[in-house]
C-alpha cells in the first residue's frame, strides 16, 4: 500500500510539472484549431447550452461535449475560462491514462514495468504536448484506455462487462463510436489465450446502456440544433473523415502515416515498438507460467498488440489523417 501510494504520488505530481511548465509558455489557443473546442466552453458558460454548443459563428460543434463538461463547472466557479480552466480536460486526461497505464501494467506484468510503462508515456512528446492543448485527444485517450483496461480485466475476472460500455459512454460522448473499435480491439488476444473467453450475452446491459445513453444525448441534441447536428458531427466528422481526406485523398493511400506518427511523436521509446510487437507477435502462445512473471503475462502482452494493430488499421485506412489521432494507441504501445 506505501508503494502504491507513493507512485500516484509521483505520477501526479510529474503530470502537474508538465502541465505547469505548458502553462508558463505563451498561450498558443490559435494553434491547431484550440479557439473552436474554447467557444464551445464559452457557450456552455455564458449560454447555458449544456447538451450542444455552437461557435462564435454560429457552426455546431464538431465533436460531443463530455470533456466540455469537465471543464464548465470550474469556468462557472472562477466565472470565466483561463487557460487553465480550458486546458483542464487534457490535464485530466493525461494523468488519468498515466495512472491506467501503471494499473494494467502492474496486474499483468508486475510493479516496475507498469511504473516504468506509466513514466514513458508521460515522457513522451505526444503526451507532454497533449496536456495543455484545448483540444479533446487526451480526454478521448483517457476515455479509451478505461475502456480497454476494463474489458481487459473483465476478460481476465470473467465479470464487469457493464463497465466496459459505461466507459464507452464516456469516449463516444467525447470524440465518438470509434473509441470503442479502438479499445475493444485488444479483445481480438482471446483467441489462442488459455484464459476463458469473454461471455457475449453479458455484454447487453451494457449495450442497451450505450445505446440509451449516448443515443438519448444526441436525440436531444438534435431536439435542439436539428439537423445540424447530425449532418456535422455524424456526416462530416465520422463518415466524413472516413471516405475522404483533408485534401480529397482516397482512403487507405496514407496508410503509413499513422505508424509513422506513433513512431515519431512517442519518440524515443517508440523506437523499440517494432521489435517489441514483432517479439510478442512470435510468441502469441506464450505460457505464462514457464517464466518469471505475473499470471496474466502473456495475456497482456497480446490484449496490448491487438489493441495498437486494430487501432492503427482502423487509421490506416480513413482518409483523413493527422498526428494526434494515434493517441488512444500510444497507451498500448
């Protein structure tokens, strides 16, 4: 317990010095595309338009409102929204993902890898930039990774399935259905696995919980902006993304530019990721018990490899392409 204590101790206070030192640098809110997801938040305080926001033009928002819904409650408490306010979704995010990192790391592998897994995620550039941005990739990784790390331990406890879509709530409120392709993905290690299989029918609660909720809010969000908000945040931004590029590219012809984004923004970690997946890819059938390691060794190992390949598939083949989409993967990686 002293151990365990002491590493959320210092996993926070290390993401605290990131965010700190982001905040004493010059406020870059016209930077990729910050000004948008801080309208919305202007939206929420100084209109009331909790369910969904629009920006300073009159545009819907692209994007649900979970993570605006962390930040409001402390813009109405300081009545406004500095950069800190704004940027605090991202500081969560951050240091939430850090600490499910050690988590699943610690259960499957032992305390020092999973200190060690949680240290180099927050020593990577993508992470230390991610956790000043006004942007929701930090938040939608947090989101993500709960996600997986749920179905993870709910496939290795045979119990829990509920939470899994209560998580998955939380990441399609935020960015989107795709957090949960991206989490679930790692589910793929069953087969082969001498663990039990996940029992499917479990899953509906669940199911009927996701639909409800995330179908309830955007009924009501159409209740109130129409058409509009369906046509933005279901055409363009899901479908959108999908079928066509920024520049009109055919999906699938960037296909490298997630891996290479994953190598480059993790660096230099990153560097050892293809050797480590290769390993691992090799040794899908690795007994656990014949080396010196926790039981669910091998198990994580793959639910980790499945949820980094189907992520990056998943990219590879959108047309849409941009560095920060890679990071609900860089928590498996």
């Amino acid at each position: 317990m002293p151990r365990t204590k002491l590493t959320i101790a210092i996993l926070c206070a290390l993401t605290c010095v990131l965010w700190i030192i982001r905040l004493a640098a010059p406020d870059d809110l016209l930077d990729r595309d910050q000004e948008r997801p801080a309208s919305y938040l202007l939206d929420i305080v100084e209109n009331g338009q909790w369910i969904v926001q629009t920006d300073a033009y009159g545009h819907v928002a692209s994007k649900p409102p979970a993570s605006l819904w962390v930040a409001a409650p402390a813009a109405l408490l300081v009545d406004g929204a500095p950069r800190w306010v704004r940027t605090l979704p991202s500081f969560l995010g951050v240091l939430g993902t850090a600490l499910l990192v050690w988590w699943i790391g610690r259960r499957g592998m032992g305390d020092w890898p999973g200190i060690l897994a949680a240290l180099l995620f927050l020593a990577t550039p993508m992470a230390a930039k991610a956790v000043a941005l006004v942007r929701t990739d930090a938040f939608f990784t947090f989101a993500v990774t709960l996600t997986a790390c749920l179905a993870y331990r709910a496939w290795q406890d045979g119990k829990g399935w509920t939470g899994i879509w209560l998580a998955g709530t939380l990441a399609t409120l935020t960015k989107g259905p795709q957090g949960l392709v991206f989490a679930l993905g790692g589910l793929l290690a069953v087969r082969g696995s001498q663990t039990a299989p996940p029992r499917w029918r479990a899953w509906l609660p669940g199911v009927v919980l996701w639909i409800l909720i995330a179908g309830g809010w955007l009924l009501a969000a159409t209740f109130v902006l129409g058409d509009a908000v369906t046509d933005k945040m279901l055409g363009d931004e899901l479908v959108g993304h999908v079928v066509e590029g920024d520049g009109g590219e055919i999906p699938g012809t960037r296909f490298w530019v997630p891996l290479l984004s994953i190598l480059i923004h993790a660096a230099p970690w990153s560097l050892v990721l293809p050797v480590a997946a290769v390993w691992v890819w090799r040794r899908r059938h690795l007994d656990s018990n014949a080396v010196e390691h926790p039981a669910e060794y091998g198990d994580l190992l793959r639910f980790a490899l499945f949820w980094l390949l189907v992520g990056l598939a998943v990219l590879a083949l959108a047309g849409h392409q941009r560095r920060d989409l890679v990071m609900p993967m860089v928590p498996a990686a």
